[in-house]
C-alpha cells in the first residue's frame, strides 16, 4: 500500500514571539520517542481502495444507479469519529432499504454484522458507529424489491481510528550550518504536525527555550504509519553558543485529539 506525506502550505511566514530576555524555564523531561511501531489496522493513505475495489472484495451487489446517487462511488473511504452518525443520510419513502453496518480486517473481509436495520418509512439513510476505536467497517444501503431482491447498492468504508500515538524523532545530520532533524510515525495513526519546532538550550542544570523572532514558513504535514520525514534546520538562524541543545517537535495524532513533544538531542562545539 503506498504511503504517503501530505503537505499543506497555509501561510507564508509567521513570527516566533519574543520576550525579555533570551531563555525561559520549560519543562525538563521530553523523551525522544513514545511507544513502539505499531501498524496494526493501519491505513498509509486516506483513499486505500477504490469503490470496484470495496465491491469487489465485499459480498454486496454492484451499484446500478436507479435509485441511489453514488455519493460514495469517487470516494469510497472515511475516517469517523466513535459513535458517530454515518451514512448517506438520502431518503426512499416509497422503497424498502437494507442498511448494514459491518466490522472487518484489512482484507475488507467480514468479521461480523454490527447493525441491520430495515427502513421503510422513508427514514433517512444513517446508523451510529459503536464505541470503539481502531476499527473498520463498511456501511451498505440497499433497495430491494418485492421479492427481497436487490435493485441497487451503494457502499463505503469508515475507519475510527485507535487513540494511540508512537513516534520517534533524531537528529540524523548536523554540519555547522544546518541539523537534520528525522520524524518517523511508527503508527498505527497518521501524524499532524509543521515547523513549529523549537530549541532549548541546557544550562544551569534546566533545559530553557530559546526566544528569538524569525520568520518561517507555516508549512503543516501529514505523515502515514511507517512513514519517515526529514527537516532541515538552518543554525544560523538561532544563533547558538556552543554548548548543549535540543530540538523539540511538537505531534499531534490526527483523527484524535493526542497531543505529545518529542526530542532530539545536539551540541554545538
């Protein structure tokens, strides 16, 4: 499965603000990394099949068109939020519509029916998604006709992703000019995060954050499981003494609401 990084350009700078003073106190214990890889139930690109492919490898009949939309035939895939309300949410006051809900492996193969609902009334096509997180499922609607035959079907997957985040980062190059700082998302969820990294400088025994205002490009990445991503610092634009340092990332776990900082460690001569 292609993995893949996706880069969003927001902005063309943003200022580093400045206070009194060249350091302020932070805090002193940030890992290098969290956890350990995890790809179980990972998915490395937000579009992992296309809608033959979920037809294909589901046990439902093809879309034919006559009654349903295809609102889900360009994209066939979406992440969700635990207990959140899913579906096309179309109506059929004149038809009878089979709704499944079902879980399933990475294959897209069954591992049991969730929900089935039958709606006749001309309900809004919609189920709420279970509790749990890291689970797949595909939702199906279907027309049937008299006999209990099916006129026509449309489906999709939905993906809640696990509230977990691992990651490492390292400073995989440094010169006098420049650091090499190495993020690797080691999964299960994708990675969020920019440029909005920061140095600290160890002195007195403390870690203490260096403030200073420069200009930098808002850049925000998204990285997949099992994906590396490599930053280039320019040194000349901190300024540093020799001494101790560090350089801190700030990751977010997309999908979630999982916060961390990780570190790297350098010094300059």
């Amino acid at each position: 499965m292609q993995k893949r990084i996706a880069v969003f350009v927001c902005l063309i700078v943003i200022i580093i603000g400045c206070s009194s003073g060249n350091t302020k106190m932070v805090s002193q214990v940030i890992p290098g990394k969290i956890g350990s890889p995890n790809n179980e139930l990972s998915f490395s690109d937000h579009r992992p099949w296309t809608s033959d492919e979920v037809y294909a490898k589901t046990e439902y009949e093809p879309f034919t068109g006559k009654y349903f939309k295809g609102l889900f035939i360009n994209n066939p895939f979406f992440m969700a939020e635990p207990k959140e309300d899913v579906g096309s949410f179309e109506a059929f006051p004149e038809q009878k519509v089979r709704v499944q809900l079902v879980e399933r492996n990475r294959e897209l193969e069954k591992l049991r029916i969730v929900r089935e609902e039958i709606f006749t009334e001309g309900e809004k096509l919609t189920v709420q998604l279970p509790e749990e997180n890291g689970v797949l499922y595909s939702y199906s609607q279907e027309i049937l006709g008299d006999e209990g035959e099916v006129l026509d079907t449309d489906v999709v997957m939905y993906y809640v992703p696990p509230r977990e985040l691992n990651a490492q980062v390292s400073i995989e190059e440094q010169t006098a000019e420049h650091l090499t700082l190495q993020v690797e998302n080691w999964g299960p969820t994708w990675l969020f995060f920019g440029k909005d990294y920061f140095i600290q400088e160890y002195e007195d025994g403390n870690w203490k954050t260096i403030t200073l205002t420069r200009s930098v490009e808002d850049i925000g990445y998204e990285l997949s499981p099992g994906e590396v991503l490599m930053q280039q610092i320019h040194l000349e634009d901190w300024d540093l003494d020799k001494g101790k340092y560090r350089v801190v990332q700030p990751l977010k776990a997309k999908d979630t609401d999982i916060k961390k900082q990780l570190a790297a460690g350098f010094t300059v001569d």
